[in-house]
C-alpha cells in the first residue's frame, strides 16, 4: 500500500440555530456543510480501492 493523501483540518463544519414557530414552538435548524478538505478526499480516492483511517486531533 502507499500513501494517495494526508492532510488534516476539519472535515465537515456544522452550524445550529434556533428558529422559533409561529404556534410558539422552537426548532432546532441544523445544517453541514463540506469543507475544501472533503473535495480534497473525494477526488484523491476517486476510482481508487482504498482505506480510509480518520484520527482525532486535539
């Protein structure tokens, strides 16, 4: 096996925000968006039999 890409950064941003309805109630809006890291990955690894290993970083 050799290495096709290694990068890191956030993959995938996330945002929330609260949306009141007209009966009062509050709804939770959630919405993801990729990243230019994701677009990265994805053409890296197209057509590619591949494995994929995701670490954390702190």
């Amino acid at each position: 096996m050799k290495e096709v890409f290694n990068e890191s950064g956030v993959f995938v941003e996330y945002g929330e925000k609260k949306v009141k309805l007209e009966n009062g109630h509050e709804l939770t809006h959630r919405q993801e968006e990729p990243t230019v890291l994701w677009w990265k990955l994805k053409e890296a690894v197209k057509g590619k039999r591949v494995r994929i290993v995701v670490y954390e970083e702190e």
